[in-house]
C-alpha cells in the first residue's frame, strides 16, 4: 500500500494539482491564523493555509461527507531538511515540540529529514494515524518550476488549499477502511494495465462519451435523471462487452479512489465561498461546478494521465448518485461498492 501511495504522490507531483484554477498569477497570501512566537514568516503562510484547509473541513466538510469535517487530519508539512507535524494526537519518535509554537492551538512537532521521500501531497501514515502529507507552498512551487519551467503554473493559496483537502478525503476514507483498499476482484499492475488500454485503438473516444453522458445526466432534471443514468452505464457496457475482468476491477478501484476524493474536493470547493471570513481568494461556487461539468464532458484531457479520466468518470458517478441514491455514502466506504453498482442498484 505504502508504495502504491508513493506512486500516486510521484503523479500528484509531476502533474502539480493542475485542476483549472491552479494556472492563475501568482497571489499574496495574508495569514489568517494565529501562530505565535518562534514560527519563520517562510513558513507561517503554509500553517495559515493549512489551517483554512482545516476551517473548510470544520465549517463544511460534513455537509459534504458526514463525518470528514470532524474528523482533524493531522498535517505533516516538509520544510527544507525538517518536516513539521500539527494536530496529530501522538506523534512518533524523531519528532519534538516546538516551544511557544501552535497552530490553531495545536502543538507543532519537527523532525529531520522526511517520512515521504518526494515534495508531493499525498496521504501517508503517520505513526499509525493518517495524515496529509504536503511541502511548504513555496517548496511546491519549485517542484512544479522544475517538473514545468519557471512561471508555468503558479500555485496559488486557494489550490495550496485544495490540494489539502484533496488529500485530507483520502486521509480520512483511509483511516474508516482501516487501509483496506478494495481491488474490485483481481490484482493489478498499474503501470502494465495503463499501457494496455492507451495501447486499444482509439482510446480516448468512448471515454469522452462516458464522461459527456455523465456531464448530462447531471443537468437534466429529475424525471429524466433516471434514463440519463442508464444511457452512461449502457456506453461503459458496450465499452466493456469483451473487456478482460481485471480493466473491469481497475476501473472499479482507481474510481472509487480517486474518484470518491475528486468528488469530495468538489464538493467542498464549491462551498468554499460560504465558509466565512477569509483571506484566500476562492472561485464561486458556480464557477468551480462549471468547470468540472466541462472537465467532465472530456475526461480524457485530464492532466493527471490516463489514470485522471477516472478522477472525473468516479466523481461524475457520485455526484450523480447524490440525486438518485441520497444514502450511497453510508455505504459505499464501509461495504467497498463500486460506484458504478451503486447507480446501477439506483435505476432499477
């Protein structure tokens, strides 16, 4: 498991959270948190930001997923040769307090050196308890420059943000399935089963129909919901109808990962306006909705690789089972359901 995380991190990294908004100029950042004392003003704005990620989970994330804004997922920030650990509740050895140091009355702990071996946000476990893992802002940055070229992409505080939460999703459905990942029936290698479906004659196309089935079954309204529904799962079955079983159970899990985290991010992102007083400029909530409907429309031009169609394809899922299945979250964690069995368990 640790070193499936530690690809996806590699991923995160080389495709830096490239989610639309991340390409903005960049902004100045004023902290909204209280951090006393000893704390540089280099990493100040990271604990801040940090600290708004953690406001948007308090405020709203129940809204979201009940149950995720309160759970408090510890943060462990890579800072030059340290990394930094706030609200874990019994941090491991190696690290030690930081006098006269909190963060939204948290304590903070320093190390040397690094639990994740690349400047990547990611989930990582930590001490038993899982975490989001994420350099300073800054330190991000340089990643992105070195991966893109200087000015490329400039990392803003709003996308510092949800990165975090991104990452805080997939800290807290770990922490319920205990890191139990479910395979959906067979154990795959990732980077084998990439190369054998970008290898079928053209790819890309009954992909891009799934995901603009699914972009309109989430506009139609309610009488027509159901058989726009049944119009995706009819496509992804044609696509599937002499599919070997283990693309089938990639699919299932690489959706039901990064797609249950893509939605989540949404979700909350598109509430992010109405959390209260705040110094991150955030899009409007309409806005970050737009955008993933055009997003999903052609999933294929996700900048997360192959595997980023299924950031969208699952998130399209779920955000359609919220106007079919209003109870699927209850479920879909603690049995480990596909989404695709829960819409089609919604239409019958």
């Amino acid at each position: 498991m640790k070193n499936k995380l530690l690809a996806r991190a590699m991923i995160l990294l080389l495709t830096v959270f490239l989610l639309g908004a991340c390409v903005v100029p960049a902004a100045t950042v004023t902290p909204t948190a209280t951090i006393r004392a000893t704390a540089t003003p280099r990493t100040a704005p990271e604990f801040s930001e940090a600290v708004e990620a953690w406001h948007l989970l308090a405020t709203q994330g129940d809204q979201v997923w009940p149950g995720w804004g309160t759970t408090r997922i510890p943060l462990l920030i890579r800072s030059r040769e340290f990394d930094l650990l706030v609200g874990h509740p019994s941090p491991p050895e190696g690290f030690n307090a930081l006098p006269d140091v909190t963060v939204a009355d948290q304590p903070v702990y320093r190390r040397q050196g690094h639990l994740v071996p690349v400047p990547a946000a990611t989930a990582w476990e930590v001490g038993g308890v899982w975490s989001v893992a994420v350099p300073t802002r800054a330190e991000f940055q340089q990643a992105i420059d070195a991966q893109l070229g200087k000015g490329v992409v400039q990392l803003d505080a709003a996308s510092y943000v949800r990165a975090i939460v991104h990452e805080a999703f997939h800290a807290y459905a770990m922490t319920v399935i205990q890191g139990n990942v479910p395979n959906f029936g067979a154990d795959v290698d990732e980077g084998e089963m990439i190369q054998q479906l970008a290898a079928l004659p053209d790819p890309d196309r009954p992909y891009n129909a799934e995901g603009a089935a699914l972009a309109k079954a989430l506009q139609v309204d309610y009488q027509t919901v159901h058989e726009a529904a049944a119009d995706f799962l009819k496509l992804r079955h044609a696509r599937r109808s002499e599919s070997d079983p283990a693309i089938v159970a990639y699919e299932q899990m690489t959706e039901w990962v990064e797609g249950l985290a893509r939605y989540a991010e949404v979700a909350l992102m598109k509430r992010a306006d109405q959390a209260g007083e705040t110094s991150i400029n955030y899009q409007a909530g309409t806005a970050v909705w737009q955008q993933f409907l055009t997003d999903l429309a052609q999933p294929t031009s996700s900048p997360d690789g192959f595997r980023g169609r299924y950031y969208f394809l699952g998130a399209g899922q779920a955000f359609l089972l919220d106007r079919l299945l209003p109870d699927w979250k209850s479920r879909v964690l603690s049995e480990k359901i596909s989404l695709e069995d829960l819409l089609q368990e919604a239409i019958k």
